[in-house]
C-alpha cells in the first residue's frame, strides 16, 4: 500500500491545492509528480512507483485518445486548415526552434535538429483534457486544434521511425484495412448492452485492439487507440461509451501528470533551459494565430485554436527518448513540458474572457472573406431560439414543431448541425460564446430562448448577452446541479430546471396519462 499512499495521496492533497488558487487540478498534480520525485526516495517510496505511473499514465493516454476518436470525423482531419497549418507551423517552429538550440544548449547540429522538432509539437493529452472539460471537444475551434493535433502525431511518429531506425515493416500497411473492421466493431459495441460489458468493451478496442494490437505491427498504440474511436465515431452510441469510460480516463491520466514530474529531476542547465522556452511559449501560439487566418478562420476560431495548441508536447519526450542522440535533454523538455503546462492550464481556463478582452485588436488581423466558421446574422422567421442540440436541444425541437412553434436549433458543432439540416431541421452552426454572433444576429422576431447546452459558462454567457440586447422574452435553461439554478436566474434566465427532476415529472406526467406539457409555460 505504500505506492497508494504516496501517489493517491500526494495527488489529492495538491490536486486539492490547487483548486483555491483558480488552478486545474492536473496543475497541482504536475506539483505532486515533482515532490514524490523530489522527497520519495527519502521517505521509504518503493522503487516500482515510477513504472507503475508511467504504466498507469500509458493506460490513461491511450483511453483519452481513444475516446477523442469517437468525437471526431474521419473528414476532418483531411481539411485544409488543419493539414496545411499542421504542416507549415511543424516546418516553421523547426527552422525557428534548431538554431536557437544550436547556438544556446548543444554544439550538434542533429542534436539541436532533434529539439527542434520536439519542441514543434503540441500536447494532444492537455489540449484534449482542456477542451474536454470546458465541453468544448465539438466546437469548430475545438475540432481544429484536435485535427491539428492528430497530423502532427503522425509527424512525430514518421520523425521516430527515421531518426530511431525503426522504420514499420510491410505489417504496418494493415492499417489502411482498419475500416473493414468497421461493421464488426459496430456490431460489438451493439452486443456490449449498457452495463459493465460496455466498459470492458471500450477498454478491449482502445488497449487491447488499438494499444497493443498496433504495436504489433509495428506502429504506436496511441494511433491504434485512436484510429479505433473514429471507427466507432459514426456509431449510435459513441456518446454513451465515451461516458462510460470518463472517470476511468480520468483516474488513469492523474498517473501521466505524475509521472511527468516523475522523469527527472532538474539541474540549474535544465531550469535554464525551461525558464528560455516558456518565455519562447507565446512564439508558438502567435504562429499558429497568424497561420489559422492564413487559411480564412476568423480571428475568434484562430485565437481560441491557437490557445489550446500553445504548449509543448508530451510527445516531444517520446521522441527524445526513442533516439539515443536526444537522451540527455529527456530531463530538460521534461521541465520544460511541465513549465507550459503550468502556463497553459490556467490562461486556457480565461480563454473566452481574454479573447473577450482583445477581440478588437484581433478582428484587425481577420481576412475579408467568406470563412469556413462564418455564422449566420439573419434567423428568418424563426420564433423560438434552440442552444445546443444534442438530445436535450432536439427533443425541445421536435415539441416545439408540434406545438405550431418555428424554432430554430444553434450548435456549435458544424457536423452536428448539418447532420440536423440533412434530416430536415432547421439548424445552424453558432456558437454562444461567440460576440462575433451575437454582434450580428437579429432577434426581433424572436419570442422565447432555450438554452440546452451542458456548459454552465456557455449558457451563462447566452443569457447575460441575450439580456444586454434587450431580449425580454423568457429564458429556459436546464441544470445539472442545484447550486447552477440560482446563477443562471441571476444572470436573467426565467426557468431553470433541475434536468433528473424534469425527467421524473415527465415520466409521472406519462404515468398520470397527462403528457401535453408545454416546454416553455411556468407551470
């Protein structure tokens, strides 16, 4: 049990820490990494807690990637904004990255080379975990940085095979016959039902299928795990395995953050070299902003991206570790992984209100032109506005339709909401948290607003601006919890409802025989 005492409790204790502070977890996590590295071998700690977390961490990437596979489109990440800016952000932070490691921490051009291109990648785990938490993974921006993310693994992997000699044999070209798994890995997830099976199920196809199925072949199981979630991604029930597997992803991913600290600890060269490319970390987003308006995005999509991808990568360690001319800076990127994490983690929690703030000086950098995430301005005859239509959002729609409404459903999933024109509805891709949106959208025609997303900043955000444009109609929300009533009221909602609880009226209307209820009446 002592392995449990000092990784369970050193992460709570710090993960604890941090929340007071404003901090993510994952901040205090990095922390307690550090300090179980730092005062374990003194206090008793056994020499396996550094395999076991990094055993631990491996599990928990490898579920995270896959479960960002069932949110994705395979499409997606062929679009030009994401390989072209994936491509030429890899190409231009190498040129910039090499030199000043060449002149400043080696005297081997390869080595510097090497660096280079471990400090162009960016991390696919905290990106995800950020945009995750914030329910920002279906977002236009979200699924940018995503793609980005993906093509800039396969680079890493192309780099590892060349510099490492561990070029994939003729195995590895299996994987362009992955998709003809596709119709039995649907019909497995059908058999699965909905209990502890399906757990088992997700966990088989992303460490069993993917992880080590892939290495097998010859290549990475952090691909394998995610090339099995976009298999499955098209899937009824994507969404409820992704559920199904949160808190184990989540339990397994504190293991990557301590054993980020685990890797080793610094001497003053490292802390030097750390301290040189934090102050380098903005470089990185700059380039990606200027690149994502490059390729016609708006300057809200491309400073939001850009943000989520302004960190280095945990790949970047992957790399340096798999080719022996890289070893002896292991330790330093380590530290200069965790710095950008601890920089990144709290700024992408502000990231709307910072952009919020600047949005002015950004929108002079915003090409004139028709942008692949433009919004629309005019509602046409719509009465009733609709955010977020997930199942929430879509069974207000179809109510709403029989009741003689003409609602009109928000998302600001493009693929969700073409899925939803497609079958006839009347959706549109916008984002609440947009002022672009919201600067140019009419609403004299419409009379009451629902509000179906999950994100409580989200619909906290819609109602204020709907308020501030003199919206008077009602405003109806849902609330996963009790204490979200009072601040959406406070921001201007009408009704918010406590969603468990309207599930139980609705069954003990259709219990009564009582099932016209109408979504938006005080009653």
């Amino acid at each position: 049990m002592v392995f449990e005492v000092f990784a369970i409790g050193a992460a709570f204790v710090f993960g604890l820490a941090a929340r007071p502070l404003g901090l993510p977890p994952l901040v205090g996590f990095l922390a307690a990494g550090f300090v179980i590295n730092a005062a374990g071998p003194h206090v008793g700690m056994p020499d396996t807690t550094g395999p076991i977390l990094e055993y631990i961490a491996n599990l928990g990437v490898l579920i995270l990637l896959f479960t960002v596979g069932l949110k994705l489109k395979i499409k997606q990440i062929g679009e030009p904004h994401v390989v072209g800016v994936s491509l030429l952000h890899f190409a231009l932070s190498v040129a910039l990255f090499t030199p000043l490691a060449r002149a400043f921490f080696t005297d081997d051009w390869t080595v510097a080379l090497l660096v280079g291109i471990a400090l162009a990648f960016s991390s696919t785990v905290l990106a995800a975990k950020m945009l995750e938490s914030k329910r920002e993974m279906g977002t236009f921006h979200g699924r940018t940085a995503i793609g980005i993310l993906i093509v800039q693994d396969i680079i890493a992997l192309v780099v590892l095979a060349i510099f490492s000699g561990k070029v994939p044999g003729p195995w590895a070209l299996l994987i362009f016959a992955t998709p003809l798994l596709r119709p039995f890995l649907h019909k497995l997830l059908d058999w699965a039902g909905h209990d502890e099976v399906l757990v088992l199920a997700g966990m088989a196809l992303a460490l069993v299928i993917g992880g080590y199925g892939f290495e097998i072949i010859g290549l990475k199981g952090e691909i394998g795990a995610l090339v099995m979630g976009l298999l499955l991604s098209n899937h009824p029930r994507a969404s409820e395995l992704s559920d199904a597997l949160w808190s184990l992803k989540e339990i397994f991913l504190v293991g990557f953050f301590l054993s980020i600290g685990m890797s080793g600890l610094p001497d003053w060269d490292a802390l030097i070299f750390a301290v040189v490319l934090g102050l380098m970390l903005p470089l990185k987003g700059i380039l990606f902003f200027f690149l994502l308006l490059a390729f016609r995005l708006r300057a809200r999509t491309a400073f939001l991206s850009a943000l989520s991808l302004t960190v280095y990568s945990e790949f970047g360690l992957i790399v340096a570790t798999g080719i022996p001319a890289a070893e002896p800076f292991v330790v330093p990127l380590a530290i200069a992984v965790s710095v950008s994490f601890l920089i990144a983690a709290p700024i992408n929690r502000l990231a709307h209100p910072l952009y919020e703030r600047f949005e002015q000086r950004l929108h002079r950098f915003e090409r004139v032109t028709r942008h692949p995430d433009e919004q629309p301005a005019d509602l046409g005859d719509a009465d009733v506005l609709i955010f977020g239509m997930g199942r929430t959002g879509s069974a207000t729609y179809e109510v709403l339709i029989q009741n003689g409404s003409k609602p009109i459903g928000l998302d600001a999933d493009t693929y969700k909401a073409a899925a939803h024109a497609k079958a006839g509805r009347n959706v549109v891709f916008a984002d609440a948290e947009d002022s672009n949106f919201w600067s140019s959208v009419e609403l004299g025609k419409i009379k009451a607003a629902v509000l179906a997303m999950d994100d409580l900043e989200a619909k906290l955000i819609a109602t204020r601006t709907l308020r501030a444009k003199g919206f008077t109609g009602p405003i109806v929300t849902h609330a996963l919890h009790e204490e979200h009533i009072d601040l959406m009221k406070e921001a201007g909602a009408n009704q918010t409802y406590l969603t468990m609880r309207e599930a139980g009226r609705s069954l003990a209307h259709h219990a009564s025989g009582t099932t016209s209820v109408d979504p938006l009446s005080d009653k």
